[in-house]
C-alpha cells in the first residue's frame, strides 16, 4: 500500500526552481534511495514532504489523505520523521533527553513514558552512557541519536537526509545494518539521500534521481545506474 | 553547580525569607520586599527567555497590572486581596490577546514590540486622563491593604515570588522544559519532534505576563499609589533583566541568586545615587553579556567540571 505520495509538487525559490513537478510516491517498507548531484533539490524535496518549507504548487498526500499544507508538527504526529543534513542536537538536554523529544509531543506521552521509550530505542540503537552532553558523543553516536530521535515518533516514513555523511567504511556498513533492521522491524517507509553511491546499492529497493529539481529517472539501481541521463547528470555535475 | 547545591541555595533563600519578619524592623521588611518583587520578575522573565524569546516588556506589565489593581479597586470598589488575582487575570488576558499576533515575531523584531507595547500602555493610561487620573496618578484612598502595616506586606509579598518560583520549577520539571529547551535551540527541528511551537510560546507569555502582572499589583496594594511614571518605571525592566543575567539564565536558582545580590546593591544604589542607578544596570547588563554571558551559575558550574576532570586525570595517572 502506498503511504506518500507527491503529484507534480513543487517549489520556487524567486527565480530558482528547486523542486520541479516531482511525483512519486513510497510503500510501506521500502527503501527508496533520493539521488542526484548537489543542489538537485533533494534536501528541499524532504523539506516540502516534511512539512519545512510549504509547496509553491502540486499536492501531497499521506495514506489518502491530503497534506500538502499541513503544519510540519501535525506530520510529525500523524508518522512522518526526518533526521537534517545539518545536524543540531539540542544542547542542555542529555542524550536521553534528546530522544525523548518526540515521544513527548509528537505521541505525547508522559515524561515518565518517554523516558522509557527512549530508553528502549536507545538501546536498540546501540547507545550508551544516556546521560551524557550531545556535545560529547562521537559522530557516529550523533548519527544514531538523530535516527533514534526521529524514531521517537513512533514514524510510518522516515526520511534521511544523508546521515552516513562524514563515516567511515566501517561505520557506515555498521549503520546500514541499523537502518535495515529498523526498517524491517517496524515495516517503515524510509526514502535515503546519500551521495556514497555504494551505500544506495546495498540500502535501497529503488531509487529516484533528481536533477535540477526534475524526477529524470526511477527504478532499480542497478537499471537507472546505467540510464544515459542519468550519467550525464552526474558527469555534468563533476565537470 | 550541580543540582544538589542549586537546591541547597534555593533552600536557603527560602529559609531566610520566611523567618526575616521575626526580627527585622521595618526599614529591612520593605528593603525585602522589594528585592522579592523584583526577584520574582527576574524569574518570570527568564521563563519565557528559555524559549529564546528576550522580552523587553517587563515595565509594561507591571504597569498594565498595577493600573487593574488600583482602578478596580478604587473605579470598582473591588476588594484588596481580589484585586491583585484581577491584575493577574487581566494581564494574563491581555497577553493573550496580543500573543497572537507578536509571538510570530523572533528576536530583536519581538524585543523592540515588547518595549512598544509597553510604552503604548503607558500613553494610553497616561491619556485617559478621567478614568485613571492621567500623569499625576491614582491614590487608594480608603488606604493600603492591611493598613501599610509592614509584616503582612511582607508576607503578601512573599506569596507573589512564591507564585514565580512554584511557576519556575513547574516549568523546569514538565513538559515546559523540553518544549522551551526545543524552541531555543533550533525551531526546525523542534517542530519535527511534533512540538507545537506557537501554543507552547503563547501558554509561557500567559503565565509569565499573568504573574507580572500581579506583582504589579502587589505593588500598588503595597504603596497605595500609581502614577504611569512610577508603575512603569524603566527599573521594572532592567533590574530584572539584569539579576537573571548575573545570577547565570534559563533556570530557577540564577535569578534568585542575581536577585538576592542585586537586589541589595540596588537599594543601596537607589539612597547613593537616586538618579543614576539605571546606568549602574544598565553597565552591568553590558559587562555581564560581554565577560560571563552564562552569568555566576555558569562560572560555579565551570569551576565545579574542571574539578572533575582533574579527578578524572589523577585517577588515570
Ligand atoms: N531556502 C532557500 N532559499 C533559496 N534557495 C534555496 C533554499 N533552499 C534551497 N535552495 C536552493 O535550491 C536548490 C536545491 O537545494 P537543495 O538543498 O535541495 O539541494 P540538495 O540536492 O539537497 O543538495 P546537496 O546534495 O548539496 O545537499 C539549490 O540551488 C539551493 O541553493
Ligand atoms: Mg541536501
């Protein structure tokens, strides 16, 4: 069943169009990769699903319903989550505290509930020490409170916007593991923006490529990895 | 400073407040009094500053509770103690009323339109010439609650900063904390986290509006007197401002602590230099943003960590 889809969405930065009649749409458990060269529109495409930025045109929908112009608190509580590009750990609160966010306001559960939920979730992510200052943790620690946060949710679609940037190979085959398990488990839509294109293969059942602001190709990794346009894309990227 | 001392110094403050009126005379009682009302605005006004909203509106409130206390006492024969919960309610109303439209405003665009609120009270009390007596003010003439007599005053005064301090610590333990903590760091992704952030930042500049507002009226119920130049006073916004600054912001203990100290050098300023105190402030606030920006607390609590890192080295060695 389909749980998000985008008809011909769209936005305009003044002249600059960033995301450009973009439809798509993402099932329940897939992994869906969000490709394409920087200022593709990627990160803006998870701004308008998310509720960040609000669309200049076209239409969202999540599990039939319509919304396009739902304020972004509203999407968090009806199963949308997101971790950022750049990241910001709220300062002032512990790590545990942190993951506690969203239990409290987007599931409103008690503060005694949401601690122990986040507990849950951070064990199942692997951190520890939950009493620490966010400003203490390595990045790979960041990286795994920013997908326990957005977990904290309790999410239906997830979106990442390239939580792998800045690991190591190591780690990164330690969080593609995570994120594997925890879309398995809870059978969530994830849609991933990764520019290591190794990761895209071994996470993703299907990507979409974005190139200024256009979808201009869908399918398989495999197949579009080999589209003419899709090539060019990059390669003019590069040049 | 950790929890346990932050308590010990709230405990303490306390204590001391509540047996003061077994042996001070009167001058100290009032002394007291006044540095408890501007404590408790210095609590309020940190409140909302934990949402990263800086109000430069304290003036204005106290003023628009002031003037519901006395009006409706001396327009509407309210009784005393009714008076000064009216000033409350009808501050808090109001800020509810304006809320609406100002807390979609963020930092210096939200500070300016609090001073100008404020200052738009003040020309409209001080132009209603008929109903509040205009510039020269309104007098209670059936006379003070409790007959000025400076004990009970004393304990009034004392249930207004209560009231602050119980609202404080009642943000520091529920789901203000997280909700204000949130919006302060980053609003994106607060509102990603499902946190409504106009209707946690609209409940906060109620409450903290409401309690301004009755200290205002605690006030005029304790000096039986408004004037717009003396209820909107540019002290109720700077002293205040300036004792959570010293004290170290976002938490209980640092205005009371800013507060005590302050407070006491102010009243000895106010006798030294009756015209000049506000520059002293006003220097102070600067010198504090400039050279310890997290205020005592935060040099207590740098102090008390690199303590513990030295134990941590020596126990490495
Ligand atoms: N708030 C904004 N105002 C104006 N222009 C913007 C804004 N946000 C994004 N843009 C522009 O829109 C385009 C798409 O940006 P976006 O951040 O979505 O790209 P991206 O695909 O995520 O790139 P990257 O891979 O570098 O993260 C860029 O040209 C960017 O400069
Ligand atoms: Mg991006």
């Amino acid at each position: 069943m389909s749980k998000l889809t985008t008809t011909d969405l769209t936005r305009r930065f003044m002249g600059l169009v960033a995301v450009n009649k973009v439809s798509f749409s993402m099932d329940e458990g897939e992994i869906l990769g969000i490709i394409g060269p920087n200022g593709a529109g990627k990160t803006t495409f998870i701004n308008l699903v998310s509720g960040i930025i609000m669309p200049t045109e076209g239409k969202i929908e999540y599990k039939g319903r319509d919304i396009t112009y739902m304020p972004a608190h509203e999407r968090a509580r009806i199963g949308i989550a997101r971790t950022y590009q750049l990241i910001h750990p709220l300062e002032n609160l512990s790590l545990l505290e942190n993951v506690m966010v969203g239990s409290i306001f987007a599931r409103g559960k008690s503060l005694k509930a949401a601690r122990k939920q986040a507990e849950k979730l951070c064990a199942e992510l692997g951190l520890e020490n939950l009493d620490r200052d966010p400003s203490r943790l390595t990045i790979l620690e960041v990286k795994r409170m920013e997908i326990a946060k957005a977990l904290s949710n309790e999410p239906e679609v997830l979106f990442l916007d390239e939580v792998m940037a800045g690991l190591n190979a190591d780690e990164t085959k330690d969080l593609i593991a995570t994120v594997q398990k925890i879309a398995k488990e809870r059978k969530l839509a994830v849609g991933v923006v990764e520019h290591v294109m190794g990761v895209i293969r071994e996470l993703t059942h299907r990507v979409i490529v974005l190139e200024a602001g256009e979808l201009i190709a869908e399918g398989p990794y495999e197949e579009v990895s080999k589209n003419t346009r899709v090539i060019e894309a990059y390669l003019g990227g590069a040049a | 400073m950790n929890r346990s001392t932050s308590r010990i110094i709230t405990m303490a403050a306390i204590a001391i407040m509540m047996v003061l009126p077994a042996f001070a005379g009167d001058y100290p009682l009032q002394v007291a009094r006044n540095v408890m009302m501007y404590m408790a605005l210095a609590i309020t006004w940190d409140m909302l500053l934990r949402s990263g909203q800086i109000s430069f509106g304290l003036a204005g409130l106290v003023g628009l509770g002031s003037y519901a206390t006395i009006l409706a006492v001396v327009r509407g024969g309210m009784p005393d103690w009714l008076s000064i919960l009216f000033a409350g309610l009808f501050s808090g109303l109001v800020a509810f009323g304006i809320g609406f439209f100002i807390l979609r405003l963020r930092h210096t665009y939200f500070s300016i339109v609090t001073l100008a609120l404020g200052e738009i009270f003040r020309i409209i009390i001080h132009n209603l010439h008929d109903f509040t007596g205009g510039p020269e003010g309104i007098v209670i003439q059936q006379g003070v609650m409790f007959g000025g007599k400076s004990g009970p005053l004393y304990w009034l005064t004392l249930a207004g900063l209560g009231v602050a301090l119980a609202a404080s610590y009642w943000f520091e333990k529920s789901k203000f904390h997280f909700a204000l903590t949130a919006i302060r760091n980053n609003e994106v992704s607060a509102k990603t986290s499902g946190v409504n952030i106009f209707r946690w930042l609209l409940a906060t500049f109620v409450i903290t509006s409401a309690i301004q507002g009755m200290i205002g009226g605690i006030f005029v119920q304790s000096y039986g007197f408004a004037s717009p130049d003396s209820v909107f006073s540019a002290d109720f916004t700077l002293l205040p401002m300036a004792m959570a600054l010293l004290g170290g912001i976002h938490s209980t203990v640092g205005p009371i602590l800013g507060g005590i100290l302050l407070g006491l050098v102010s009243e000895w300023l106010k006798l030294q230099i009756p015209y000049g105190h506000l520059v002293v402030y006003g220097l102070m606030i600067i010198v504090v943003i400039l050279f310890m920006p997290s205020g005592l607390l935060g040099i207590a609590r740098k102090a008390g960590s690199r303590k513990s890192t030295d134990e941590n080295q020596r126990r490495a060695v």
